[in-house]
C-alpha cells in the first residue's frame, strides 16, 4: 500500500476551482502516519520531529513580559528591530563574518523561510539540483512554480553524506538554485567543510543561488564544529540560509524562522514577505531576543541528553535484522535502509498496525529511498527502549526475501 492511497478526499482534489500547480503538493506521509497513529490506543512515536523537552523558562517568561507589556502589534516588515540587531551580532560571531541587521529578515517560522526562498527563484523551465532523500517541503515548492529538478541520491552505507562532484556534474545550463540542508532531516548527516566549499565556489562561479536549510544547526554531536554555509562561503551575493529557533530552544510552536542573504536579496524578500505573512509574532519575537541573550546550558543540556538516545537508537538498530543505520552527526533523526526491494511504507503501516510503533516511511522524503523509515530520537530514552521491544521481535519474524 502507498501512502499516497489513504486520504485522498482530505488533500487532493480535481475539482477545478483549484488552481492545477496545487497537484504538485504530495500528500504529506508525516501528518498520515500520525492520523492514523492518533486513532489506536498505545502508540509509540518515533515518528515526530520536533524537540521534546521544554522551553527555556527565560523564553517562557519574555513571551509573557511581552504580552502584559502590550507587544501584541506588528513589528517592521523584516522584523523586530532588537531581535535582527541580536541575530546579526550573533551570526558575526559565529561565521566570523560581518553581517548587518540588513542582512537578516524574520518569518513565520523557517518554514515560511524556505517557502519564499525557493518560490522567489524558482519559475517555468528553472532547473534545481536537491539531495534525496530530503525535507519534504523543497520539491513540492520548485515544482509548484514549474521548476525542474535533479535529486542527488545519498546512500545510508555512506551515512547519506553528499558528494560534492555529484552536485557539480549535475549542473546544466539553466540551473538556478541548489538546496542543501545540513544537519540533514531525514537523515541527522553533517556535511563536512570541504563538501560546502567546493559546491559554494562552483555555484559563485556560475552564478548559482544555494539555499541552505540549518535550521538543525545547533544540534551537533560528539564535540564536532558546525560548519555553515554562512562560513564557508566568500560572499553572500549567491546564498541564502534559513533557520529558526524551533529545534534550538524547543520553540516550534512559536513560529520565530530567518533568511540570512544578500542586502539585495533581503529587500527583494521583505517585499515578498509582506505579501504572504505579514509579519512574525511579535511576543514570540521576544522570546527570541532572550534565547540570543540568555545562557547556553539548555542547548549544552538537550545535547547530552540526545547523544545518549542517538547512542542507544544506533545500538538498537544494529540489533534488529533487516535494518542498516549508521551514526547520525547531527538533527535527531536515523534514517536506516530497508533490504533492497523491500517497501518501507508498507513496513511503516505494518510496524504501526501490528506493534503500535510509528515511524515515517521513507518515501515522504525523496524518490531513492523508498526502502528505509526514518525514525526520530526527539522523544524519551524508556520510549526508545519500549519501542524496539516491540520492533525487534517484529523484525525477527519478517521475511524480506
């Protein structure tokens, strides 16, 4: 069974008040798997990708500092004045480049962040290269707005990592843009220095937009730098990156994302911006402003406690036959591989009917990858646990051959 069979009254439709680039838009295989997991009793998730544990009690306290204090208006269209001074501080620091608040546009979330990046370049005829598998939302962007696509295939034997001549030689003449989104989600891989530089130098030369997606990028493991596109990059008039707080301070509910680019391209963005969600919410905006300021015990706390679920989730995945998983750098997710042939989604809906465990199939996140689930390290160690007493046995009984 596909995903892509379930559902279809609720997401797609023909009727043709719908405007046709809507079709392009796949049915989303995270939102249903949980559906259905949210109709059955004694469901463990290993399916969600957002951080479980709570905000910082600063973030906390600033969101409601700003409400009592009446912050409850709009805020310039690239966004507060404090928080972009903030981030640009911040960002200078960290890439050991000078940035301004010009620099810098907020949005509802990273998500919005992406959306007005990609549709921004992307139009008829427009080609785009993207890793696979990926982050369900790039795709269905570019394509909406007619843009062709080539997906550069990763492999889990090869911990998903990117190659770099890969990306190159896949360069036509009307390529416009490549994606990179490093730490990556689905599979928690960091690309290395020399990978950034290398696909960074030859998109400058060809004058090629990358848009890289880090919205993980706090989430590294095993005391590694980060390397961002930001600091691998000799100038920004080729590159936009996208983050957010959600991932960093567990905020992903209160929708605080940004576009680091060109001073050009920000102008151009803003106006764009404006068009689509206005402004980002304000208090929320606050509660921004004190992560930056606040102390880095909770993101030095969330790392030692997700090193131990990575740990264990590795462990456990070589414990289980049929699955081949590798240790992921970064984000919180593994994305193991499946025996060659064999259909995660069919896996995925037989692991969530027959044991109550959800994950996501492979097929949500690319074309290549249709034999691996992801499975997400966001929840509780016990959950861990729980769920691969269940996943083992399961696995034992299975024949892929």
């Amino acid at each position: 069974m596909s995903l892509s069979s379930l559902d279809i009254d609720l997401y797609e439709s023909e009727d043709p008040i719908w405007n046709p680039a809507m079709m392009a838009i796949p049915v989303p295989g995270i939102r249903k798997m949980v559906n259905m997991a949210a109709s059955m009793e004694d469901v463990i998730h290993l399916s969600i990708g957002q951080p479980d544990l709570p905000a910082p009690e600063n973030v906390v306290n600033a969101t409601i500092e700003a409400l009592r204090a009446g912050q409850t208006g709009y805020t310039m269209d690239a966004g507060l004045p404090e928080l972009l001074e903030s981030l640009a501080v911040y960002y200078s620091s960290r890439s050991q480049r000078k940035l301004t608040a010009d620099n810098i546009m907020i949005t509802t979330g990273a998500t919005e962040a992406i959306y007005l990046a990609l549709t921004a370049v992307s139009a008829p005829g427009r080609h785009f290269i993207v890793p696979d598998p990926a982050f369900m939302l790039y795709a269905p962007m570019i394509r909406m707005n007619g843009g062709e696509i080539t997906e550069i295939t990763t492999r889990a034997e090869k911990n998903h990592q990117l190659d770099p001549q890969e990306v190159i030689d896949a360069i036509q003449p009307n390529t416009h843009a490549i994606v990179l989104n490093s730490p990556s989600n689905p599979t928690g891989t960091v690309y290395p220095k020399e990978t950034l530089e290398a696909i960074l130098q030859e998109a400058a030369y060809r004058g090629i937009q990358v848009i890289s997606d880090e919205v993980y990028d706090h989430l590294i493991y095993d005391g590694k730098e980060y390397p961002s596109a930001l600091s691998c990059s000799t100038d920004l008039d080729n590159l936009m990156v996208v983050s957010s707080f959600s991932k960093t301070y567990s905020m992903a509910g209160m929708r605080i994302g940004w576009i680091i680019a060109s001073q050009g391209a920000i102008k151009r963005l803003r106006r764009y911006h404006m068009f689509t969600t206005t402004v980002a919410n304000t208090p929320c905006q606050w509660a921004g402003v004190a992560a930056l300021h606040g102390s880095n015990d909770f993101i030095q706390n969330m790392l030692v406690e997700y090193t131990k679920r990575r740990d264990r989730l590795v462990e456990l995945v070589e414990q289980t036959p049929h699955l081949t998983g590798y240790k992921p750098e970064g984000a919180f997710y593994l994305f193991p591989a499946l025996p060659e042939g064999v259909n995660g989604t069919n896996v995925a809906l037989r692991l969530l009917k027959e044991t109550g465990v959800c994950t996501i199939p492979g097929e949500t996140f690319g074309n290549s990858c249709s034999n691996a689930i992801r499975l997400s390290y966001s929840t509780s160690l016990g959950n861990i646990e729980r769920a691969f007493e269940r996943i083992i046995p399961w696995m034992e009984k299975q024949d892929f051959g």
